[in-house]
C-alpha cells in the first residue's frame, strides 16, 4: 500500500470519530482508506449475540444522545448518512430505596412535577440549559472555539464547573432531585467532588429534554454499517483486520487521520515526534476502568416501581450521598461494596433486539483502571435492590473487566472507556494544551479519537474536527506528496 494506491487520506480507527472524520473527508472529494484492527468495523459501536442465538447486544455505546445532537452527526445526516434513531417512552429512570423513581422524561416540565419542592429548581437549571438548545450543544462539544451561544455558555458556565456534589445539594432541597442528577453527573467516570463533574450530569439531563436518549434500530453496530456504506458510496474504503503498530506501515497521504489515543500514538510514531511533545502526551492520564455485564432475559426487569419498566437507562445507586461515596472509593483505586451501576435496556424502545418476549439488558460499573476484580456479584445485587427477582429471569450473561475490554479494542485502555480522564485539565487539554490539539508536530498526522476534545460519546466531534482542521492545512500547504 504506497503511493500508487491513490489515497488522499488514511484513518486508523474505525470507531465513531474515525468513521466521522473518514466521511467529513470523503464529502469533500478525498479518497479515504480506514484500517480497522478488528473484525468488524465501529469501534464503540458494535453489537454481537454476546450470549445467546437471537439475542443482540451492544458490546460498547447503546444510548446516543450524542449521536442525534451533535453538529458532526447532524452535518453527516444532511448529506445522506442514514440513522434510525429508537425512543424509549422516558430516557432515563433513577430507582430509590423509599418512595417512587424518578423519572426524566423527554419534558422538562413533566419531569419537574414529579420532584415536588424541586421542581421549580428542575425548571431552572436543567430545563433552561435545554432552553439553550442547539447552538448550547454546539458550544459545548466545541470547548475550545469561541461560543455560538454566548449568552446560554455564560449561563451553564458556572454551574457547570462545579463538583457534582456541590452543585447538586445548591440547586436542590431533596433527596431524589439530588440523587436523579448526580446518576447523571456520574456518566463522567469522575470523582463526583471534583470540578466539571457537575456539568457533565447538567449536560445529560437537558439532553434527555434537548434530544431524547435514544437507541439505533437494529443495534449501535446499525451506525458504524451505515457509516461505512456511506463513506463507500463516496469512493472510500474500510480494511478490517488490519492492526497498525507503526506509522511507516501506511500508505503516503496527505492527511493521516488516528482514532488512537496518546499511548498507541506514542508506540507508532516512535522516534519522529520531538522529545518535548513526547513528554507531554506522555502525561496523559487515564480514567477508572468498567466492569460490563451483559444478560440474555426470559422477560422484562420486573422494577420494584413499574413505571421504570419504560425507560432506555436506569441508574442505580441510591442517593447522592451513595453514588458520591461509591465514585470516591473507584477515584481512590478501590472497589466500592455497592458499586454505581449503569443499566441500559435497548429492547423498551428495540424489541427487536431479542426474541419475542426476551430481553437483552447491560449494565456496568466504575472499577479502578486495570482492575482485574469480578463486579458481576455486586452489579446484580444493586439490580436485585430495585428490581427484587431479576436473577430469576436470567438465561445467560456474559462479562467484560478491563482486560478483556481493552482486548476488544486497544483505545479502551485499562478498561477506560473515555478515551482518558475526564477532569477539567484534560477537558480544555486533551491531549495537551494547544489551540489545536488534534494537530500533532508530524505534518498531515491528526489525532481524532476521544483523546481529543470534546472527549468521550458518540458525537463523531473529534473525528470531523480533526478532518476539517487536515482540509485546511492541505489546502495552505498543498499536498505533501
Ligand atoms: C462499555 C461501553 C459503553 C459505552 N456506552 C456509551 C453510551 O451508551 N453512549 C455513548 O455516547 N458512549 C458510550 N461509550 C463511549 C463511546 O463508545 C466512545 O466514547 C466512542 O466509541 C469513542 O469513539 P472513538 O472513535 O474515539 O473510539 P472507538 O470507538 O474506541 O474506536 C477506536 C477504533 O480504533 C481501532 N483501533 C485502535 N487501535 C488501532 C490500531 N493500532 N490499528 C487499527 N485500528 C485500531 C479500534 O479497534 C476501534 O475500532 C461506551 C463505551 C463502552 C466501552
């Protein structure tokens, strides 16, 4: 594969962000190869019979707010990128102990008039950060481009820097309203006292209101199929099965584009990066692991509170007190009695993922990176806890520590499925401080995975930003061939 191929560009990844960064290339005339380590392409979002015949689960990303609201996605969708998003009848549910679940729905209004004396605050804080609708998410999944949405940025702005635990208990007087936001803010695998973790829950519930958190019909692997038939519509081509381990075995292009993160970058690029740049990815910091459970059901998870029976996520985990110890004991590399657990059941708005009647259900929890600890007894003692007579229903389960994870797919490394932690310094910084991160010091080589802004989830942000920023430099500098 030299020159001769005729390729303008190359991506190494084919999860969401190299297949975004593949099509943003290809729609501007580029002839696109992507080389996939594994079988099949996706990345993130590969679906496979993980127990039983008939029985689909999405190996990695299942919820896809992300996906529907992102300028990425929603630029790849105006030109012919075909999704067929699935709703559940309520985005997401938080089970308690005593009392009724809450229940966030696709209304900010309808969620706030079950949460009482909260429901007023709802109104203002998570129902106005979804008032600021798209050009807010524009903003945010942007950190580092002047605001499209001054006004609303400036709103968020505040409250979003704030430690979960902070922000929680100064918008809300009560206990559920508490506990339903930091089940939100406890998606950013973060310590929920540490700045930002607040914003990332604040950000995931206005989504539930802005964009619904959806499935895709079919199975998440329904995108990366899509993706790819799309990027070969427009003359590119995904090679799978192909692992790079060093830069020189690819072919000459102008633009290089890498769904790695900052360790494989490091291993392929050897000597040709200075030492200083080196040093400094090199101090990239990972995120806590997942253990991820995934279960073939005879029936639907019979919830201690039946309305949670409707929604795509559930979070379980008690109050904000309990998640917030939980996420502490995981940040300091322990593993927590009652761990907080994130359920995902895609066949409320999927039926067809499972034979009629059947259920496939995931869950996972937070476990210190590389953790080789089985979590599978404490996950489905917090299922059991709110939904009593779950494991009577078990046909077949099948789990995922951070090993095998990262078996699956080299970028989730030690088990992080954030592409790298997600704290305020490597918010702004990721993978090191720049205007442009994605740009590395190798002329034409692009860094685009979740490393870079605006980190993890399915938007395909970092993937369309880094082909942008590699048209326009071809486009100054001419071609490097
Ligand atoms: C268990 C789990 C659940 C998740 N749930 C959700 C969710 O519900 N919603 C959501 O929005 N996000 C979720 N995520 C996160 C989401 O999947 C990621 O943020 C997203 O996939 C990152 O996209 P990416 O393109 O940067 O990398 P990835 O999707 O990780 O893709 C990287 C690709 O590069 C390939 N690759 C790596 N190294 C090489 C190499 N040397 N040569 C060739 N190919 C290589 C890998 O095989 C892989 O296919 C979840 C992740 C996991 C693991």
């Amino acid at each position: 594969m030299r020159k001769a191929d005729g390729y303008d560009a190359v991506v190494v990844g084919s999860g969401p962000n190299g297949l975004a960064g593949a099509l943003t290339l290809a729609q501007a005339g580029r002839r696109v190869l992507v080389l996939e380590a594994a079988e099949r392409a996706g990345g993130g979002l590969r679906t496979e019979e993980l127990t039983l015949p008939g029985y689909r689960h999405d190996v990695c990303a299942s919820v896809l707010p992300l996906a529907v609201a992102s300028p990425a996605f929603r630029a790849l969708r105006e030109n012919g990128l075909r999704i067929e998003f699935a709703h559940p009848p309520v985005p997401a549910a938080h089970p308690l102990d005593d009392g009724p679940a809450v229940l966030v729905h696709r209304e900010a209004g309808r969620t706030a008039a079950r949460l009482g004396r909260d429901g007023l605050a709802w109104q203002e804080t998570v129902g106005a950060t979804a008032r600021g609708g798209t050009p807010l998410v524009d903003t945010l999944l942007a950190p580092l481009d002047l605001p499209r949405a001054p006004l609303a940025a400036a709103r968020f702005g505040p409250l979003g820097l704030l430690p979960a635990t902070t922000l929680c208990r100064a918008v809300f007087r009560t206990a559920p309203a508490r506990a339903v936001l930091a089940g939100m803010a406890a998606h950013s695998m973060l310590d929920l006292r540490s700045p930002i973790s607040g914003g990332f829950g604040l950000m995931l519930a206005a989504l539930a209101h802005m964009a619904g958190w959806p499935v895709v019909r079919g199975g998440s692997q329904e995108l990366a199929d899509s993706m790819v038939k799309r990027l070969g519509d427009l003359g590119g081509e995904v090679v799978t099965g192909t692992r790079v381990r060093d830069l020189s075995e690819l072919p000459d292009a102008d633009a290089v584009l890498l769904d790695v993160t900052p360790r494989q970058f490091l291993a392929m690029a050897g000597d040709r990066l200075p030492p200083r740049y080196r040093r400094r990815l090199a101090r990239f910091r990972y995120g806590p692991g997942v253990f991820k459970v995934d279960w073939a059901l005879s029936g639907p998870v019979p919830w201690r509170d039946p309305a949670v029976a409707g929604a795509g996520t559930v979070h379980l985990g008690g109050t904000l007190e309990e998640i917030a110890a939980a996420e502490a004991e995981v940040a300091g590399g322990r593993h927590p009695r009652r761990p907080f657990v994130l359920l995902a059941q895609p066949c409320v708005a999927d039926p067809s993922r499972a034979p009629a009647g059947r259920h496939t259900v995931w869950a996972y929890c937070h476990v210190p990176n590389g953790s080789a600890v089985d979590m599978t007894e404490a996950i489905e003692s917090q299922v059991e806890r709110f939904a009593p007579g779950f494991r009577d229903l078990i046909l077949a389960r099948a789990t995922r520590g951070p090993a095998e994870l990262e078996r699956h797919n080299a970028n989730l490394v030690g088990g992080d499925i954030g592409g790298g932690l997600a704290s305020l310094a490597q918010f702004a910084g990721r993978p090191l401080y720049a205007a442009r991160p994605w740009r590395t010091p190798l002329p034409g080589v692009y860094l685009c995975s979740a490393s870079t802004p605006p980190g993890a989830g399915v938007h395909g942000m970092g993937g369309h930003r880094a082909a942008r920023l590699a048209l326009a430099d071809t486009r100054r500098r001419g071609p490097l061939r």
